[in-house]
C-alpha cells in the first residue's frame, strides 16, 4: 500500500502537547541493573499484560524472556485468548517450547525471509512496538527502545497484519496492502503505520527525509539502503544538520553499510560504544518526527521481511528519543 501522503505533500504539523496515550521506554545496558535481567521494558509490558482482560496477540522475531512467557502462560490460565507468530527460527526456543505445551498456538513463517516484527497487541486497544526482540540480550544488553500506544486505530492496524499471517499463513512477498488506518490521528498526534514489505516503506521514509528543514538524526543497526543515504545527502547539501550512530559490528561486516558513503562526505556518524548491539532503527527529523519499528534500514526488509514501521509527529515524544540519541552520540566512536 502506498502511503497516504506522496512525496511532495507537506507533513501534518507535530503535536506540542504531551501525550498521555503513549509511553516510550528504552533499554539501559550500562545500568548495574541490567546485569540481573530485572525491572527493563519487559517488566512494563509484563504489567499490562497481566492487566489484559480478552487477548494478548505477539508477533516477535526472538523469544526468550521469562518474564514474558510467565506472563503470556498466567494470561492464558486466566482463559484469554494468547496468540504468537514467530520466525521458524526461533521456534526451537525453551521459552516458545513451553508455551506451545501449555496449549498456546504458535505459527512458524516457514519462509527463507524474516518475520522480524516486534509487537504485541492487547485486547484490541492497545499496541507495543519499537526495536526490542523478546530476549535477555536485546531487552538488557542491547539498545533498544519499545513504545505502548494506547489506540484503538493502532490496534486494529496491527491485529490486521496478525491475522494476515496467524490466520491466513501469508508472509513475506505474499502479504497484503490491507492496513485500515495507514494515516490517523491521536488526541492531536498524527500517525502513520507502515508494513514491509507492501508499503513503500523506504520510498515513505525518504520523502521524510526530503522534507527535512533542521536535522535529521538517526539511529541505525544496519543502514545499506542507498536510496535514504542519497536523500540525506541531499539535505545535507542544503544546509540540514545531519547527525548519526550506527552498529559497529554491523558496519565492520557489511559491504553494503552506507556509512563509509556517508563519512566521505563530512557527515557527523558515528560507530557506536555499546560492546553488544546499538539495536535501535530510529529516524528523528527536525526534533519533533520519530521513524522507529523493527525496519532495520535494509533492503531485506524493504522486500523480503515481514516488518512494521511507525511515525509519530509529537514534539514531546520526539524530545525522549533526541535524549536518547544525544547519550549514544556522545559515547559513541568519532
């Protein structure tokens, strides 16, 4: 599905109001905390599940928290609906084994490309979604970030895209352009919800990118799209700050990084310090429009992945992902 806005239109005018519908929340591998694999994101969504009263649905990559699988166990021995789609790949793990045996039905892709999606639906009202993968490494030694959006919209948008894979087995290049509510507004916030590989995501995203009029900074496990690399380019030809973290490891083993690309021409990005993964996929354009989801800035996940993109036009929002990208910039490699 193609996006609501085409590349010229200018972009709704981002909220300033604080938004009391969504929550941001990102994970702290330097905390002393972390190291006992308590109290991350997880623990949030823990609580709101275990607040859940008709359905818990789960599309995730990885799965291996205890937290969440005692939580998903607890919501159906309460008799709520429990539901997840997962990678084959993961299939195996001791956690998706356990629920699978207390009878909560669990759907492999069975597919060469990823079902890398990372989000939970909660009795059809609520939604989380960012970068963060169920997993002990992702949720405490990993940068992450994982948001709640309380809206009905939201949540009719994603359980759509579940129920395409769980109930219809369609993945990857099979999927559909059937998103209800590519385009909505929150209490003011506008939104737009994206899936891979049917909504131009990359072709949206650049027209984000072109419309830049201050900064665009961003935050990137693998960035080998060339297409975003040339839109930032330009803009930064034309005077926009242009800022930037991106994985180590990722840049190291990848031929097709654009960070040398973006280096050579005298941009400010930077490898990150984490001895992990700088696991965040994060665009924040002219400090009040957030990019962020499981869409790693590939071109596998622009054609092949099953994915899931959001864009959040609130100010306020915007101000705890710049808190975050100044941290990791500031630790980061020059």
């Amino acid at each position: 599905m193609a996006s609501c806005l085409d590349q010229g239109s200018a972009p709704p005018a981002p909220s300033q109001a604080a938004a009391d519908w969504v929550d941001v929340y990102f994970t702290d591998p330097y905390s002393p905390a972390a190291g006992t694999y308590r109290g991350g994101p997880d623990a949030e969504l823990v609580e709101a599940i275990d607040q859940a009263r008709l359905s818990v649905d789960v599309a995730i990559y990885e799965f291996n928290l205890w937290s969440l699988r005692d939580a998903l166990l607890d919501a159906h021995q309460r008799g709520l609906q429990v539901r997840l789609v997962t990678d084959s790949s993961s299939l195996d793990s001791e956690e998706l084994q356990e629920l699978k045996e207390a009878g909560i039905p669990i759907l492999g892709d069975r597919r060469e490309s990823l079902m890398h999606n990372k989000f939970v639906v909660i009795d059809q009202r609520e939604v989380w979604t960012g970068s963060m993968n169920f997993t002990i490494t992702d949720g405490y030694r990993n940068h992450n970030n994982l948001l709640r959006l309380r809206s009905s919209q939201a949540a009719e948008n994603y359980t759509v895209e579940f129920e395409e894979m769980f109930e219809d087995d369609l993945f990857g290049q099979d999927v559909r352009a059937n998103t209800p509510h590519p385009s909505f507004e929150q209490e003011g916030t506008q939104l737009e919800v994206l899936f891979s590989p049917d909504d131009g995501t990359a072709d949206r995203l650049a027209a984000l990118i072109f419309e830049a009029r201050q900064n665009i900074y961003f935050l990137a496990f693998s960035f080998t799209l060339e297409d975003l690399s040339e839109a930032i380019l330009e803009r930064a030809a034309a005077g926009v700050e242009v800022k930037g973290v991106m994985d180590e490891g990722q840049v190291r083993s990848n031929v097709n990084t654009q960070y040398d690309t973006l280096r050579r021409a005298g941009l400010d990005v930077r490898l990150d310090a984490n001895p992990d993964k700088m696991h965040h996929k994060v665009f924040i354009i002219d400090s009040q429009i957030v990019v962020t989801g499981s869409y790693n800035f590939s071109n596998s996940a622009e054609t092949r992945n099953d994915e899931n993109t959001l864009i959040l036009y609130n100010r306020k929002v915007a101000e705890q992902y710049l808190e975050e990208f100044q941290a990791l910039f500031q630790a980061a490699e020059r």
